[in-house]
C-alpha cells in the first residue's frame, strides 16, 4: 500500500512541475474544471489498476495491472487519496465527478457480477465532501497545512471503511484487515500530495515576491537617471544598478548605434562609446523583438576571446520606436532558465516605461521653458514699452491705427497665454499670433520688413504654439542685422502625404557654418539672445513628434531656410483621438 501510495505522490511532484497544471489550480472556469476532472480520473483509474488483490481469505493474489478482478475478491488501493485531492483542489462538482469516475471503474473491474455497486456513491459522497473545503476559503488548498490534509483524508477513508462495513459481502472480515494501513498511508499520502503542491506554489509566490522586491528596488534607484534622458553618463549608472541586485555576468544598455555602458565579463572589448559589438543587439534593434542566445555563436561578438556563452537582449522603445536595448549576459550557458529571461523582459518593460516618463518630464519642462519665455515677452520691457511708446505716438496722428495696435498687441497676449497652455493649437491661431508680432514691430520700421504667407492647407491642421513665431522672430532679428530695406521674410506651409511641411525663408545675411551646426543643438549665446527660444522649439518638436520633425537649417549668402515636417493632424482628427 506504501509502494502504491508512494507511486501516486511521485507522479504529484512531477505534474506540480508543469507550468500549465499549476494554472489550472487557480483559473475557476468550466474548461479547467473538466481538464482537472480527466487529470484526476487519470490518477484515480491508474490507482484501481495498481491495487493490491485479496482473495476471499484476505491472502494477497496477482501484483500485476488490476484489469479484471474476480467477484469474491478485494482490492486494496489509493483511489480514495486520488478522490479527496480532487475535492479539495477543484471543489464539489470536481471532486463528485473524479469520484462517480474513479467508483464506476472499480465496478466494471469485477463485472457487473460482482457487488462493488457502493464504490460509487462512497466516492461520489467523499469527492462532495472534500470539495466543500475547498469551499471554505479559510481552509482550501493553498493555505491547508499538511496535518489538516492527513485528517480530511483520514475522514474520507473512515467514511470509505464505513460503507465497505455495510454493504460489503465481507464487511468486517474485510475492514478489520484493510482499515488502518489504508486509513493510515492514505492520510499520508493526501497530507503529503496538498503539501507539495502547497509548497511549491508558496516557493514560487515567495521567488515572485523576491524578484518583485529586487524590480521595484531597480526601478527605485534607476529612475533619478532615466529621468536625464538615455545618455551614456546615465547609463553607466544603471548597469551598476542592475549588476549590484542580479547574478548576472554582464550588463550591457545600447543605444540604437553605439553601446552606452558595459559592466562585469568582457569589459575589455565590449567598450562604451563603439559601435554594437555583437549580431544579436543588431538584430533587437531591427525587430523590436526580444532575442535569447544561449551560444558564443549565436550572441555573435566578433572578439575571438568573448567568454559571454549566452544572453537575452531586451528592447528599449519610446513612443512606438526602438531607441535601444538591455542586455544581460552569463558566461555559462545552462545559468540561463526562463526566471532570468521573464526578469530581463520585466526589467525592459519598466526601463521602456521610465525612458517615456522622463521623456514626459522633459517635454513638460520645455514646455514650462517655453511658457516661461512667453511670460517673459509679455513683460519684456524692450517688446512692451517700445510697443506701447509707438502706440502713444501714433494716438496722436493716427488714432484709428493706434486702436488697431492695441488689438494687435492684446491678440499678442493673448495667444501667448493660449500657446503657454497647449502643446498643439491651429495654424490659425499661430499664424494671428505672428501677424500681431508683426503689425507692432511693423508700426515701429515702417516698410523695413516684408512678410508673406504662402499657407496650402486648412488653418485647422495642429501645430506647437510658437513653431512659427519662433522662426519669424528669430529671421526679422538675425536674418537683416545692418540692413532697413528688402527684407523679405516668407512663411510656406504644405501637405506633404500625411506630414504637415513647414518652412520659414529669408533673403538675409545667412548664418555662420559654425553657428549653423549648433542650432537646435543647443543654447547658442550671441550678442542679441542665447538662442534659447530655438533650442526649445526643436526639442519640443522631437519629443512632440518624432526625429523626422526635427529643425533643419540651409543657410548661405542668398539667404536662411529653416524648415520641420510633423505629422499631419486636424482639431478634428484630434477631438475624435480623444474621444476614443
């Protein structure tokens, strides 16, 4: 009964392996209760067939496969151990039905002859029973501990003992010898069948909890550098982090180009700064896919040397595009199980999730700088005084265009406000913004500025407050330095497929090679600004859109074009976006 008993718990410890099978103990719908009912009839039907035969005088008789079982005989087994986990992991209906089962096949062993007829309500009452523990949540399965399990299945087995006393030819015959070795060892077997599965769910709940603690940590301690932006300085940082609270070998985080940092094995040829070292990163980059190696070959280094054996590359995107990758090496290959591979894609999702907050940060800091500046021309004492001085001179001659002025200068303020709070509004509203900067710069040099529109599109497609402005201002300021007459500034706006192209022109000085390389780049000081208005403006549009809309700039003797190409949107189109 040992052996048989022990064959049963044997085959528990191999099943609780199986991923799906532990899923099934959680999932309460009618599919995984059917799959448990044919697991468990399986286990109980095999314990019918492994029984122990008795002759009528209790004398054990054949050891084989149990297929038929004469009339006058006995069969001592574990079918009761199998009914009773049922009950307990999948409920009443489960447990009554691996029941109504398991007592069927005993009946058909010894043929309808035979009077084993009570095998079957005896199972079907001990799977019902089992099950209403289950039902009681305070005692199911994954918190019973073993010696709850040894006394339910004791129960069981005493409620099994009664009816072979009552309605078995042999009764107590029977009873007196079978009764504590199967009460005994099956009680044994239940407490130790929950308890493996009980155990080995609380091992992989506390590994979770564990992993779950080390991410949260990492997440913790890598997002103050994540929020820099993707930089090699940052990234440094965070390989340190990641090494310090995982096994693995090396730790490496690329951009799309170059490797941004390397620590631990291959340190020596796997340098920040050149180009990616291996086939594998090359091919994250390209299909967005997470890649596992776990051969020299398949990593593909170039270096002969390479003691990295295996990997799985994780790739890092933000706003739908790929912008680089996690890798995580071991220099031997079999270190590599899916726990690491599971926690390499954890930790991709969340680096991916923290490069977009820290993208997020910085497109709201460029949008408070950009607010800043609006606040600040507003109250700029140059712009207003000079605007407001120019409207008094004219209220004197000319008060019709001095009204008209101060509507302008109102329109003025008033679309800064309106630009400061919105990171997209219509042409429309960007272009009254600029012809009321005009008309006040225009009031003050008659006829030294000539600025035209040439707009192909509908004044509702959606551009950034300023984009416009920006580059107009930045024209009539730098673009006609020395000069009081033939200035001639135009503004182009065309659909081109489904980007909106924007391009300012002027027919001034141009702009020196050197300054011309920094633009955009980055803070630009000079004798009438740092620029700042147009770094702004380009990093608004990267991380608004994409590295398409980036500025670009031509300049020469004949003149300045500086041009950005978004994506095509209307107010319509993005109403019906946000309303999805």
């Amino acid at each position: 009964m040992a052996e048989r008993v022990g064959f049963v718990i044997i085959l528990a410890f191999l099943l609780v392996n199986i991923p799906y099978f532990r899923k099934l103990l959680f999932h309460r719908s009618f599919s995984s209760a059917v799959q448990l009912i044919l697991i468990f009839s399986l286990f109980a039907i095999l314990t019918d067939l492994t029984g122990i035969e008795l002759d009528p005088n209790n004398v054990i008789q054949n050891q084989s496969l149990l297929t038929h079982v004469p009339s006058t005989y006995s069969v001592v087994n574990a079918r009761i151990l199998s009914v009773t986990v049922a009950g307990i992991i999948g409920g009443p209906w489960v447990g009554s039905t691996v029941g109504l089962i398991a007592g069927s096949f005993r009946v058909l062993q010894g043929g309808l002859a035979q009077q084993a007829w009570f095998y079957v309500p005896s199972s079907v009452l001990i799977g019902i029973a089992s099950g209403l523990l289950y039902k009681n949540r305070r005692t199911s399965f994954a918190t019973m501990t073993a010696s709850k399990a040894f006394f339910v299945g004791l129960s069981m087995e005493l409620v099994q003992m009664v009816f072979i006393l009552l309605f078995s030819p042999t009764g107590w015959k029977l009873v007196r010898v079978i009764a504590i070795p199967m009460t005994i060892i099956s009680s044994i077997g239940t407490s130790i069948f929950i308890s493996i599965i009980t155990m080995y769910l609380r091992q992989e709940q506390e590994t979770k909890a564990t992993q779950t603690q080390s991410v949260l940590q990492l997440a913790s301690e890598t997002l103050p550098y994540f929020r820099n932006g993707l930089t090699m300085s940052s990234a440094q940082q965070i390989v340190k982090i990641i090494k310090e609270h995982t096994n693995f070998d090396a730790i490496s985080i690329t951009n799309r180009e170059i490797i941004l940092a390397h620590i631990g094995a291959a340190s020596d040829h796997h340098i920040a700064g050149k180009t990616l070292a291996t086939q594998l990163s090359q091919s994250v980059t390209t299909s967005g896919k997470v890649q596992v190696a776990r051969t020299a070959k398949a990593i593909g280094c170039a270096h002969p040397d390479c003691p990295l054996e295996a990997a799985v590359v994780v790739p890092l995107s933000a706003h739908h595009e790929i912008v680089g990758t996690l890798k995580m090496y071991y220099v031997d290959s079999w270190r590599l199980t899916p726990v690491e591979i599971q926690l390499a894609m954890g930790l991709g999702e969340i680096f991916a999730g923290q490069i977009r907050l820290g993208e997020a940060e910085k497109q709201a800091t460029l949008l408070r700088n950009a607010e800043i500046k609006s606040l600040q021309a507003q109250v700029n004492p140059h712009f207003f005084f000079n605007a407001i001085n120019t409207i008094s001179a004219l209220s004197r001659f000319n008060v019709e265009q001095a009204r008209q002025l101060l509507l302008q200068l109102a329109t003025y303020f008033r679309a800064n406000l309106l630009g400061a709070r919105a990171t997209q509004i219509t042409l429309d509203a960007e272009i009254k913004q600029v012809q009321a900067y005009l008309e006040l710069e225009q009031a003050r040099f008659p006829h030294r500025y000539q600025v035209n529109f040439a707009i192909a599109v509908d004044r509702n497609v959606l551009v950034p407050p300023f984009s416009i402005q920006v580059l107009v201002e930045n024209a009539i300021k730098h673009g006609f330095e020395g000069r009081k007459s033939g200035n001639v500034v135009t503004v182009i706006v065309t659909r081109e497929q489904d980007r909106l192209a924007i391009r300012v022109q002027d027919n001034g000085r141009g702009i020196a090679p050197a300054i011309q390389e920094k633009l955009g780049r980055e803070v630009i000081n000079s004798s009438r600004g740092n620029g700042t208005a147009f770094y702004n403006l380009n990093q608004r549009l990267v991380g608004l859109y994409d590295q398409h809309s980036r500025l670009q700039v031509q300049s020469g003797n004949a003149g300045t074009v500086v041009a950005t190409s978004i994506p095509f949107q209307t107010k319509e189109q993005n109403n019906e976006s946000i309303d999805r």
